[in-house]
C-alpha cells in the first residue's frame, strides 16, 4: 500500500480546519418555512401605507423554484426582519451579502439591506430603529446611482466617502460587503471587486490622525512667484514707435463728401498688423521659488485611536426596510458569515449558476412586450380608420373612402396584426 505524503496529510487537515473554523451565522434562500424566520413590521400600517411581500422567482429568472421575496405595491414603504444568533466579528472577518434584483426598471428607491444590533422589536422596525451597517444599491433619477455603505459609531451614521456605481438594470445581481479586522474593507459586485480600502480613511469615523498647524504662518521670504521677467530681456529699439492703428490705404474718398460742409476727409484707421502691443519682458522660471507654502501638518491632539473600530459586538438581526415609489425589487440569498471564500461559492452557486438563463428568459420578455405593443399600435390604427370611414360615410357633403380602396387599408392592418 502507498504512502500518503506527510505534506499532503497537512495540507488536508489545514483545509479541514479552514473549513470548519468558517461560520455561517445567517443564510437564507427564502424557500420553504420562510416567513417563520422573518418577522413582517407593522411599521406604517396605521396611515395604509405598509407594503405586502410576496415570495416569487419573479416574472423572468434562470430557475422558477428559487425564490425570494418581491415588493408588490406603489408608493408604499416596507420593512421586514429577521433574528440571527448574536454574533460579534471582533478578531473575525465579517461578510454581509444579498442578492436584487429590480424587476421594475427602478427610477427611484432603494435595494439595500441592515444589519441590526442588540434587541430590536421587529413588530416595530422602521426607518427609525437604529442600524449598524446599511448596505446595497440606491436609485434616483439621473444623480443617485450607487451602493450605500453606511457604518455606525459612536451613535451617529457614517456614510462612505467613495463612489460606489452600482447595477442599474432589471437582473439580479449580489452585493457583498466585507470588513476584516485590520479595518480594512472590500465592496464586490457579481464577485468582482468594485471598492476597497481602509475605515480611516473612507469614513469619518474618527477625527484625522493630522491636521494642518494652526499656529504656523508663511515665512516673510517665502517666494510664491513661479515665473518672473526676465532681467536680461532688453525692448527693441522703436518699438513703442509702432502705432497701434494705421490709415486704411485702400479706403477712397465718397463722391459726395463736400469739405466745406463736411470737412476735410481722411481715411479711416485699420489694426495695424505690426503692432504687438505693450512690450513685456520674456518670462523665466524663478530661481528663488519654492512653490506654494502649505502649513506643516501635526499630530491631531484629538485624535485617539481605536483598536476595535471595525468591530460590532452585537449583531443579531438582518432586516429590509425600503419606501419604493415603484415596487419590484426582489431580494434573495442573504449571507452573514466570516468567510468570504464561502460567500463567493455561494453566489457562483446561486447568481451564477443562473444568470445565463434569467438573462434569456429577461430578453424573451422584452420581445414579448414589444410583439404586444406593435399589437396594440396596430389595433389603435386600424379603430381609427374604422372611425374615419364611418364619419365619412355619415357626412355626404365629403367624398367617401371607396370600399375597395377601404377594404384593402383593413387587408394590410389585419396582415400585420397576424
């Protein structure tokens, strides 16, 4: 019998180890006994506006059975949640991810979900029950279009300081936010990295680390001037004899001009082509330059680090709180982890095993709507010659529409309704 590789075996168990050391502290594929784990707010039922979900694979996708969870009405606000094991990611990598996908062409509203901290009364979630992280695509009009990443501290809402574009059209796509213990961060797109930096310095979360010395002033000699005259540079000789105008040569004297009435004639001045203007030494780069003085910067007296910054000690819920001017946006697939590994294979699993086929069947509808659009054009003309020729035929002081003439008007709608 041959010998396993002592190399192999560590490699084996360290993969094992990896594997299992990973947690997955929420996942939902919104399938069969979801709306046990989800609690449906009934923030906003008083004044009849609070929104229905309902549980579809919507009107196209790559698989009928994977479902998730669609808003369903106009102008309506919605907010739903869902309680997790309380989880700290303290010394842990956390990964936030969601499928979304917005069936309705969104003009403007919001595909973001929030994560959720200490006890929270989900009877009562809303738009003002305090969140931790706020994540995922945001729409309206021509200027908004890109992904929210809002992180609490302290009390007060941060929102990231980075331009994040996010997907605008009517497929799903998955969003994912990491944010490791380093303070560092990554936002993807379809797995794909779209952002990524640091807590420092993308967010305001804490006061800078430097700032500018508020009691240094530019020094008396301090020379700004990038460029100067050249000392050398003599003016040419005449030059200030050159007249700016000059008579025109080729102007004649009017026929009809009288000197006694009018005067004596002169011709009339034209820009002279020899004129350069006021003279001016060349310019020549200043020797005693130093470019433009900026204050030294200095520890920040009211900057203190925070080792723990990027930490949330009491994460337990998730939870979708929306106002959708127009409804249509399906979520699914929602992932709180510590492995980011696990959450890519999760979304190749599930966005990408699919996409091909949403994308087909998406295209097949469009087709769909657009046969059923000439239909109705063609429907629409072919009613308005009918009503043209029977107004005509009520009113003899006006030529009638010959029949045959008539008939084969109909002939050729009727062919293109086919």
């Amino acid at each position: 019998m041959a010998k396993l590789n002592p190399n192999f075996i560590s490699l084996i168990l360290f993969a094992l180890v990896v594997i299992v050391s990973a947690e997955v502290i929420f996942e939902e594929k919104f399938d069969d006994g979801w709306e046990k784990r989800w609690v449906q707010s009934d923030w906003k039922k008083d004044d009849n506006t609070a929104g229905e979900w309902k549980h579809t694979a919507g009107n196209w996708s790559g698989d009928a059975t994977d479902k998730g969870i669609q808003t369903s009405e106009d102008y309506i606000f919605y907010a739903i949640s869902a309680e997790f094991p309380e989880f700290s990611n303290k010394d842990k990598t956390l990964v936030f991810q969601f499928s979304v996908k917005h069936e309705q062409k969104l003009d403007c509203g919001g595909g973001y979900m929030k994560l959720l901290s200490d006890d929270v009364d989900q009877k009562k979630f809303g738009g003002d029950t305090p969140y931790s992280i706020m994540f995922g695509p945001d729409i309206c009009g021509y200027s908004t279009k890109k992904v929210h990443a809002i992180l609490t501290y302290n009390g007060a809402n941060h929102l990231i300081k980075k331009e994040v574009p996010c997907e605008t059209d009517q497929l799903t796509h998955v969003y994912t936010f990491v944010l490791r213990p380093d303070a560092t961060y990554s936002i993807l797109i379809d797995n794909v990295e779209k952002q990524t930096g640091s807590l420092y310095s993308d967010w305001d979360l804490l006061p800078p680390k430097k700032i500018k010395d508020p009691s240094a002033t530019k020094p008396e000699d301090w020379d700004e001037t990038e460029y100067i005259p050249d000392p050398e540079d003599k003016k040419p000789a005449g030059y200030d004899d050159i007249p700016k105008e000059i008579p025109d040569t080729d102007a004649k004297k009017p026929e009809d001009w009288d000197e006694e009435e009018d005067g004596e004639w002169t011709a009339p001045t034209i820009p002279n082509p020899e004129y350069n203007g006021e003279w001016e030494a060349k310019k020549i780069k200043n020797p005693n330059y130093k470019g433009k003085w900026k204050a030294p910067m200095i520890d920040n007296p009211e900057f203190k680090d925070d080792p723990e910054l990027y930490v949330f000690p009491k994460l337990k819920y998730v939870g979708v709180e929306l106002w959708q001017v127009k409804s249509g946006s399906l979520f699914d697939n929602v992932l709180v982890s510590d492995d980011p590994d696990y959450a890519k294979k999760l979304a190749e699993e599930t966005w990408g095993k699919h996409k091909d086929a949403e994308k087909a069947a998406f295209d097949e509808a469009e087709k769909k709507k657009e046969e059923e659009k000439q239909k109705m054009m063609t429907m629409k003309e072919m009613t308005q010659t009918t009503n043209q020729s029977l107004r005509k035929a009520r009113n003899p002081r006006k030529p009638m529409l010959p029949m045959t003439s008539f008939k084969q008007r109909w002939w050729r709608l009727l062919k293109r309704f086919s």
